[in-house]
C-alpha cells in the first residue's frame, strides 16, 4: 500500500476513535485539527472556517495567527465554499484570489462542509511546500471532513 494511503488511512481510523470518544462538536474539531496537523508533514495551518451570517469565521485549529473573517467567494476558502467544491492550489502565490493569513503557506487544499444545502463552514489546509496537495489528499480530506459532519448532532 502506498505510504500515503496508508497514513491517511490511519488518520481516518484516529479520527473515527475521537468521535466515538466525544460528541462535543466543537472539541471534535479542535482535536481533529491537532490530528491533521501531527500527521500531515509539512502543514503551516490545520482548521477550520465556520459559516456564520454570510461569512467564514475562524474556528478550531493549528497553527500561527490566521486571518478571522472571510467572505464568500473571497481567498480559497471562500471560494470553495461558494462554488461547494474542494479547491487545491498547487503555489497560492500564483492564485489569483488566494488571502495570505501567513506567509509561510506555499500551497491549499479546501475542502467544504455542508448538510444538503447548508454549508457548515470549510476544512483549510496550509503547506510550507508548493504542490503538496493531490487527488488522494482530496479523497481522503473530503472522507475525514464527511465524518466529522456526521458526528454534528
């Protein structure tokens, strides 16, 4: 099996543990984003933006001071949100529409959270590497975000 299915599968099995530990949403995130952050090398941010009143607000996570608000449709995290599809930036200096929150971050993947239409807010994800993001980053962060969408009571 490839190393980094591998981790990933390992990853899904902590997270799976945690849940069953908790049913705290919020301490669910806050520990899902340590995990992310332990596990993924590399990582320079691990959270969440949570959807509030028109807009992404800073949740759970790990790493430096993050930007608190951001609009729908601005930076990768709005715009995943607004487009409900998860985005991966290979160099954000390069995007277009990309917020710097820390100058570390050198690539973006953006998974969106939402129960049918109502979008809970995003899973952000910073690497101090360009290009450390791929579709089994996608499949596997869009996994680990549907259970914890499944876990919200």
């Amino acid at each position: 099996m490839d190393k980094k299915i591998e981790m990933y599968e390992l990853m899904l099995l902590q997270l799976k543990g945690l849940l069953e530990a908790e049913s705290n949403w919020i301490a669910n995130l806050a520990n899902s984003a340590a995990l992310l952050n332990e596990t993924l090398i590399d990582t320079v941010f691990a959270g969440y933006y949570l959807f509030d009143e028109g807009e992404l607000i800073l949740g759970p996570f790990q790493g430096r001071v993050s930007c608190t608000r951001i609009k729908l449709g601005k930076g990768v995290c709005g715009e995943a949100a607004e487009k409900n599809q998860t985005m991966i930036v290979a160099n954000v200096k390069e995007h277009e529409n990309y917020i710097s929150c820390d100058s570390a971050a050198m690539s973006e993947i953006v998974v969106p959270m939402k129960v049918g239409d109502q979008l809970l807010g995003v899973l952000d994800l910073d690497s101090s590497q360009i290009g450390s993001y791929d579709a089994i980053d996608q499949t596997y962060l869009e996994a680990f975000a549907q259970l914890l969408i499944e876990s919200k009571k």
